[in-house]
C-alpha cells in the first residue's frame, strides 16, 4: 500500500475558519492562516481550503487571504470554491495553491472541467463532489457549499468527470460532514472500485478507528478531516503514529 | 562561508507551472530572486532554476519561444548552478518520450520516459509523499543532500522519469509501484529533481538552503 495523505480541511467563510454539522450551524474555529501553519508544523501532508460561499454568493475566492494563508506554509495547498474560470486558476496558483478543487461551476459546465484539465494539466484540477444520500440508495451531487440540489448521481457524475480529465477526486459526504459519526464507506466504496485517480475522502471522522476504517474497508489515497482536528478530538501526529500501527502507510 | 552574498538566482519563466512557492522557498535563504524570461536577464544571473509542471512539449516549446535553449545550456557549460525540479529537471535530459518524442536541453546524457512495469492498481500520475534513499554508486558532490537524514519523504506528483545513461549521475532513487527510478540527476553543479522541494517541507526547505548555500560559496 502507498503512503495514505492525511489533509487537513479548513473550510473558509469571510475571514475565519468555520465548521459545522451537516454542511449547516456554522461555527468560527480560528484564523486561516494560524491554523494552515499549525496544521503545516504537526506533520500535515497537504492543506485542503475550501470557501463554502464564494459559489453561493458568486464570489471569487479571497485570494489575499490565500497569499497570507500560503506565505509561511511548504506544502502541497489545493483550494476550491467559487473558481469558474482560467482566470480564476491563475489567480489560486499565483496566490500559492497548487491545485484548485471545483464542484459547483464543473457541474453546471462540465466542458470547463475539460478546458482546465488542458491548460493546467490533470494534476491541479481536483473533482470536489458533495454527496447525500438518497431512499433509493444513491447518492445525490449537491453545490453550492452543500446547500443546493442537482438531481444528479454523484457517483455517475464522478464517472463522468474522470473522463474530463480530473487529476484527483475530493468526496464529501454531506450526512456525515461533521458528525464524527465514521466515513460513509458504502458511498467510498462504490466511488473507489472504478476511481483511477487519487481518491481524497472526507466527512464523518470521529475517532481514529474511524479513519483506520475507511482505509482498510475501501482503496483510498487521502483523508481530509475538520471537525476533529479543529476541536482536538486527536492530532495530526497521534493520528498517524496510530495509523502506522495498524499497518498503514503514513509519511512520519 | 566564502564568496559574496549578493548572489542573484533566477527563475526561468517559460509558461508552465507555478512559479511562486518556488519564489517564496527560495527567498527564504536569500533576497535576490528574480523571474525571468529572455536571455539578457539570464547573463546576470549567479544560478538558474528550471521549475515546471506539465508535458515535456510544452515546456520545452516554452523554452524554444523564448529564445532561452542556447543560454541555459551555455549557463551550464559555464560550470554555474541550475536546479531542475520536477519538469524542469526532464528537460534537462536529451530526449522525452511524452506525447512523441521531443528533443530536450541534453545537458544530462538520457531519457524521460513513462513508468514501466507497475504493480497492479498502481495509479499514475504518482501524487503524494515518497522517500528518496541515496544511490549506492555515487556520493552526494556540494552537499546538496546536507542535513535531510537518512530516506526523508518528499513530494511527487509525475508520471514520467528520469533515466540518466550515466548511472552516477543518478544521485538518489526512490520506489514506486515496486519500481525504483531515479528521483535525483546530477552533473557537477547541474541538479534535476523529479520531486517539488519547495512542497517537501522541512526537508525540502533544507535541499534548497543547501542549493543556495552552494551557489552563495561560488
């Protein structure tokens, strides 16, 4: 098995950190670019930083904030929210990210997917897919920061869109997104048989058991986590020491 | 430490990938970075790095249409430093194999070809953290290396490799996919990365102090 990444989420409205259950109830957890450098110094493998209303307000970005945020920090930084254009993508990379994650614009004008994917290359442009469950026993694609519907199957969506080239897939499962309540390894798993590109996965952890689960149950690359990390249920650090006990790859 | 401080890097720009982490890790170490993009800037420099992300063509099409192959290759006859990272380090080799075959700068005798013979399921690009562990047929020259400890984790993101013809100039490996390949190519003060330093952290900061502290001692 290949190293698994363990990023960081910090998921950005306005100026602060926030989090909250469910994709709802924010609450403010700290400053940007703080916690980047905390996280960045207790061993992260990457940052993932999502703006959860630049789509919803048609917003850009803060890009200033990104420059602060990715000043003092010599990881790998991958951003999303609310880039929708090429423009966009040089404004992140210049600013410091790496690699752009895009949800809401992909699903409205999936050529943009493909567009980005030939002037970036697939390595910067990341899937980032907002998953609900449905009765049926599928799964619905939301944006807009978890707020709107689309009708659309996530997982066929995703299909779709490695086709279009993504480098990378970022898989949030809104059901569980801060409710420590484990990783929906059902949805993972359906996501992880054909997924031929790194597979990041987030919402639900809880407790390290939980990770150690989604890893040996399902074939992933990368958990990101929030909740956990920003209320030190455990650290970075505690996380992987307990990971490579389990006989699981981590960078130490 | 001998020599002059006011050493002067540059970084060339020719169209592909991102330029300013790069920047950022470098000023860490020292004030004078600059980016730059046509030949006349290039002769004031003290050291050159060749960053890049993405297709073998296109960066060496970004090269070519700026007039800069010749320069960057009589920079490196000249015996002054250059730091390849990632695609900056295949182009310094002769030929690619991305897309065709294309002819590269040949200041490293050898090839970048894709990943042969991976295990199953192994993905391409290879993303993510991996160690280098250092070659048995060589030792590190200038000190590159200095202070990493032994096989630290850096960051890839590829899917091709470089395959120096010269096996000493292979100064460290790395596996993937149960395949090793050379992760780091070096001539004298030519140095090609296959991984970002300037993403690798800790370690990656030291590798380019070391590249700094070694063209600040020219």
């Amino acid at each position: 098995m290949e190293n698994i990444r363990i990023i960081p989420r910090l998921d950005i409205k306005g100026t602060n950190v926030v989090k909250g259950i469910f994709t709802e109830g924010l609450r403010v957890v700290g400053n940007p670019k703080e916690l980047a450098f905390k996280y960045y110094k207790d061993g992260a493998d990457e940052l993932l930083c999502m703006d959860i209303v630049a789509s919803l307000y048609q917003r850009n970005f803060d890009f200033d904030l990104l420059r602060s945020v990715s000043e003092e920090i010599f990881i790998p930084i991958t951003v999303g929210g609310g880039i929708r254009s090429v423009n966009d993508i040089n404004n992140a990379l210049r600013a410091g990210a790496d690699k752009v994650a895009i949800n809401t614009y992909g699903i409205k004008k999936p050529k943009f997917l493909n567009e980005a994917v030939k002037k970036f290359g697939s390595q910067c442009i990341v899937l980032s897919v907002e998953a609900k469950h449905r009765n049926d026993g599928t799964w619905e694609a939301y944006t807009d920061g978890g707020r709107e519907h689309t009708g659309i199957n996530a997982v066929e969506w995703i299909r779709k869109a490695l086709v279009l080239g993504v480098g990378e897939v970022v898989i949030t499962s809104i059901d569980r997104d801060g409710s420590r309540k484990g990783y929906d390894t059902e949805l993972i798993s359906e996501v992880s048989k054909f997924c031929k590109v790194p597979l990041v996965v987030h919402g639900g952890a809880g407790t390290k058991e939980s990770v150690v689960k989604v890893i040996k149950k399902t074939k992933i690359d990368a958990v990101a986590i929030a909740t956990s990390f920003h209320y030190g249920d455990f650290k970075i650090k505690n996380l992987k020491e307990y990971l490579f006990k389990k006989k699981i790859n981590v960078r130490v | 430490m001998s020599g002059s401080n006011n050493k002067k890097i540059g970084i060339v720009d020719y169209g592909v990938g991102n330029l300013y982490s790069l920047r950022k890790a470098l000023r860490e170490f020292i004030d004078d970075v600059v980016i730059v993009e046509n030949t006349e800037e290039i002769n004031r420099l003290d050291a050159l790095v060749l960053p890049g992300v993405g297709s073998f063509e296109a960066g060496m099409e970004g090269i070519k249409a700026r007039g800069l192959e010749g320069e960057i290759k009589k920079f490196a006859e000249k015996g002054k430093p250059i730091l390849g990272i990632c695609l900056g380090a295949q182009l310094l080799l002769s030929k690619g194999y991305e897309f065709g075959e294309f002819r590269g700068l040949d200041i490293i005798s050898g090839k970048v070809v894709k990943f042969p013979g991976l295990k199953m399921g192994i993905k391409i690009p290879h993303i993510g953290w991996n160690k280098i562990t250092l070659s048995n047929s060589t030792k590190p020259e200038g000190d590159i290396l200095n202070s990493i400890g032994k096989d630290p984790y850096v960051y890839f993101v590829h899917s091709y490799i470089l395959e120096p013809i010269d096996k000493k100039a292979i100064l460290t490996t790395t596996i993937y996919g149960g395949y090793q390949f050379c992760s780091t190519v070096q001539k004298g003060n030519v140095y090609g990365f296959q991984f970002h330093p300037e993403k690798s952290g800790q370690v990656g900061l030291r590798i380019i102090k070391n590249f700094v502290n070694l063209v600040k001692a020219l």
